[in-house]
C-alpha cells in the first residue's frame, strides 16, 4: 500500500546519539510532504482528466462505429437503389420495346391495307374507264348509224307536218 502525505507526516524516528538533526529531518520530511500531496493531488487530476478522455474516447469510438454503420448502410441502399433502377430501366426499354414493335407492326398491317385498297381503286378505276369507253364507242356508233340519219328524217318531217297543222288552223 503507498504512503499517503499523513504517513510520512507521522513518521518518527528512533533517536540515536548524535543522530540526524531532528529540525533538518523534519524541514525535509514537510518538504517531502509537500512534493508528495503535489503529485498525488496532479496523479488524481490526470486519472479524472483520462477518466473524462476515455469516455469522450467510448463516445466518439460508438459515434465512429454508429458513423461505419449509418455508411454501410447507405451503401448497401445505394446499392440497392442503384440495382433496382438497372432493373427498371431493362423494363422500360423491354415495354419501349415492345411498343415500338406493336407500332411497327401496326403501321405495316396499315400500310398493307392501304395498298391494297389502292390496288383496288386502280382496278376499279380501269374497269370504270372500260366501261365508259364501252358506252361512249357505243353512243358514237349509235350516232354513225345510218338509222339515225333515219330517226332525224322521220323528226323532220313530223316537224313539217305540225307546222303545217299549225298554219291551216291559223
């Protein structure tokens, strides 16, 4: 067990002939005391001084693993995060993809049905001309007959008839 400043203040000794002087001795042993509350007095200063250190040290020490983990953490969501947007971008371009395909494929059907009504149109078109070349060749050879020239006579001369009608009665 140390000596505390009251043990050494306490302290006698046996005395001897011609012995140490007793004020000499005593002079050094306050002085002894002295040095020794010193450094007693600084040793339990420093000990509250690390007390106070190493529980700033725990403090900042489960800060610092409260720090490493509130960063994994935000990592591993990163990454989390970071996955499910390459996941949904597949999926948009798979749906963009898709649609794209469905337009293409309704453009084509689209256009297919529009050259086929226009192979349609052209071909009613050519069957309408014929047709109608039919009728005028056949109103112009109705006109080249000679039964006409006939028909026009035949007009004229009822024309000539009613006129005559018209001016006997007149």
């Amino acid at each position: 067990m140390p000596l505390t400043p009251l043990d050494i203040h306490n302290k006698e000794f046996t005395r001897g002939f011609r012995g140490y002087d007793e004020d000499e001795v005593n002079e050094f042993l306050d002085q002894v005391i002295k040095d020794y509350e010193t450094v007693i007095r600084e040793k339990k200063e420093l000990n509250e001084r690390v007390k106070l250190l190493e529980e700033r040290l725990g403090h900042f020490s489960n800060l610092e693993e409260t720090l490493n983990k509130s960063i994994l953490v935000a990592q591993e969501t990163a990454e989390e995060v970071r996955q499910n947007a390459k996941k949904e971008s597949r999926l948009i371009v798979k749906e963009a993809e898709k649609n794209a395909d469905r337009i293409i494929n309704d453009s084509l059907a689209k256009a297919r049905k529009i050259s086929m009504d226009n192979e349609e149109l052209k071909k009613q078109a050519a069957v309408y001309r014929t047709r109608f070349r039919m009728l005028v060749e056949a109103q112009l050879e109705m006109l080249n007959n000679e039964d006409w020239d006939g028909l026009v006579a035949r007009f004229d001369e009822e024309d000539e008839q009613q006129q005559e009608q018209i001016e006997e009665k007149a």
